[in-house]
C-alpha cells in the first residue's frame, strides 16, 4: 500500500477540500481528524446540501470542533473567495465526472472541470492560501472523451498557475490517478450488483485498469502535498488486473457476456504518455511529471529525492505494467470491499 513519505505539514492550518462530500472527502476528512498533529480547521466546500446533512451524520465528524460546512459551487468565484478566506490548504476534489454524461452535456463539464479550476485558482491567489492539489484522473492523459478533456485543460491550469503566482508564497500541483477499487459507478459494484442474475456483462476480454483503493489514494494525496514544490503532476505506481481476472474474482460462476466497449472507454488506462516522457521522473513507488518551465534546480532535486529520469518514448499505462493482481489477491480485494475497507465512502 502507498504510504505518505512525506511530512504535509498541516499541524494548526486550515484545509479546505472542494468536493468535500464524495468518497474522496469523506475518507480524507477522517484521515486529517485522526492525525496526532492534525489542522486546526477542515472545512468542507460542496453544493449538495443533501450530501453534507449525510456526512454529518458520521460518527466523529460533525462532533469534532474543526469542521466547518459551506454550501457552494466551485463555478461561484465570489462563494469560493469567502469560503477560502483564512484557509492554508485547498484540496480541489470536486468535478463533473460520468462520462456519458459528459457527452451530452459538454459545456457544463466546461463550466465546473474547466472555469470551476480557474475559479479554485484566483480564489487561492486572492486569498492568500500556500498549498493547493488538484485531483486529476487517467482519462486526462491522451484523452478521447470530453470529460477527459476537461480535466487535461485543469490539469493545465493548475499547472501554469505557477508561472504567475508573482511573489504569493503558494504552490500549486496535481495527483492524477485512476478508478478507485469499488467506487460508486465503477465494475466491482456493477459485477457484484449482477451475480445473481448468473451472467456477468464483459465490454472487452482484453480491457485492464489499475489498481488503487481509497485509503491509498488519501495517503498519494497527503504524500503530494508534503513533496510538492509546485507544478508537478504525481502519478502513483500501481498494479493492474485482468477484467477477466477480477470477474472470476467476483463471480467465479458466472457466464461472461461481450457487449462491447462503450464510448469514450479506453481498453487500457492511461497514466503517462510518451509525449510527457522527457518530463517524467520515476522516484521509488510514484513517478513525476515536471512542469515545462520548472522553478527550481531539477537534477538537484532529483538526486535528493533518489529518482531518476524516465526513457526516451516511456508511457505508463494499466496494460503494459510490469506488476500485476492475481484472482486470489483480487478475491480479497473484493472482501475487503464488501467489509466496508474498499471504495465505499
């Protein structure tokens, strides 16, 4: 499991997580609670009323004196500029994500993925906060649906929002990942949901995906923001399974059915293309993409941190790993997830 190595430094800040309702912001919102030396204020951004009245229904978490709730919409600037005033750390987790959707609704992608990063940026900027995250997803590396597009231009955004900081103390970086192991809307719940009917629906028999589970995702993030120095783009190392491999691992009974892949689905995730590889540093269990225009002594900084440069050509994607799940290690997985440890929120 992907551990932080990197000390975030948030003993007595205020974070602030955008989002803060999802799966992402509940399991990190808990995490921050439980540390020894943790903040002194989370504050919690969404604009689902419905979703913050849930979460604070939690145990241990409307009680704890640090939380703070604001209803808001990351397209509202002037909401956000309010909601960041004070705030030391922006974790940026909310987003526009179903792809199909996407497609049929492209602007409003726009607005939340694309003005809605632009908007966590100037707010930052005028507030006066030090560090701020983006979470990315895989479809932004060489993306082939909207969605993806729209988190690559935020990828961008957060990116190059370095190079006009001015003399502002902030950072700005990005965490790109892929489908978390059991979150809602991916293929665990969607195989578990269907083996009873006997007969479990197969897009493609080649299709592999990354591995990741959400308390390793909450660890990559929290190791992001104690490492980073601004305009970098984390991108963990993570084993891949077989989507045959994970069905036999869900429903080893189960007659397999072809359907054909769906639009905008990739048959293998994408994490690193070979058009960032002269960019890309590998550095023990994550590698790098470094910004075009980086601010600080790169070759010094990467022998500090014991990394070293990616090949000519080097792309990272879940069907050329070189670390892979077998059934039995997915089997588990799949209980663990069932015993509330996986995806689930």
């Amino acid at each position: 499991m992907l551990q932080p190595v990197h000390d975030p430094q948030l003993s007595g800040a205020s974070v602030l997580v955008t989002g803060g309702t999802g799966s992402f912001g509940r399991r990190f919102i808990r995490r921050l609670l439980a540390m020894p030396n943790g903040p002194a204020r989370v504050v919690v951004l969404s604009r689902d009323e419905l979703k913050q009245w849930e979460m604070r229904q939690d145990p241990g978490i409307d009680d704890d004196k640090r939380m703070r709730w604001f209803l808001g919409d990351v397209r509202d600037l002037d909401r956000l500029r309010r909601a960041f005033d004070g705030v030391d750390v922006v974790v940026h987790a909310a987003a526009l994500k179903q792809v199909p959707a996407a497609e049929y609704n492209p602007f409003e992608f726009v607005k939340t993925n694309v003005i809605g990063a632009q908007n966590v940026i100037d707010a930052a900027l005028d507030c006066g906060v030090s560090r701020v995250v983006a979470l990315s997803t895989d479809k932004a590396a060489a993306p082939i649906n909207l969605y993806g597009a729209t988190k690559l231009c935020s990828d961008k955004l957060f990116v190059a929002a370095n190079a006009y900081k001015g003399r502002r103390n902030i950072r700005f970086s990005v965490v790109r990942y892929g489908n978390v192991f059991g979150s809602r809307g991916s293929v665990v719940p969607f195989f578990l949901s269907r083996r009873k009917s006997g007969v479990l629906p197969i897009t493609d028999a080649r299709m592999t995906r990354f591995s990741l589970s959400l308390d390793e995702g909450v660890s990559f993030v929290l190791n992001a923001l104690g490492a980073q120095l601004g305009g970098e783009i984390f991108v963990p190392r993570l084993p891949s399974y077989r989507i045959l491999d994970l069905a036999a691992a869900v429903a080893p009974d189960c007659r397999l059915e072809t359907v054909g892949i769906r639009p905008g689905e990739k048959i293998h995730e994408e994490m690193i293309t070979a058009g960032d590889s002269h960019r890309t540093a590998a550095l023990g269990s994550h590698y790098v993409i470094l910004p075009p225009m980086a601010t600080w002594d790169e070759d010094a900084w990467l022998a500090r941190n014991g990394g070293t440069w990616a090949a000519p050509d080097f792309s990272y994607d879940s069907g050329t790993n070189d670390a892979w799940l077998d059934i039995p290690t997915l089997s588990a997985q799949v209980e663990r997830y069932l015993a509330g440890e996986g995806g689930q929120p």
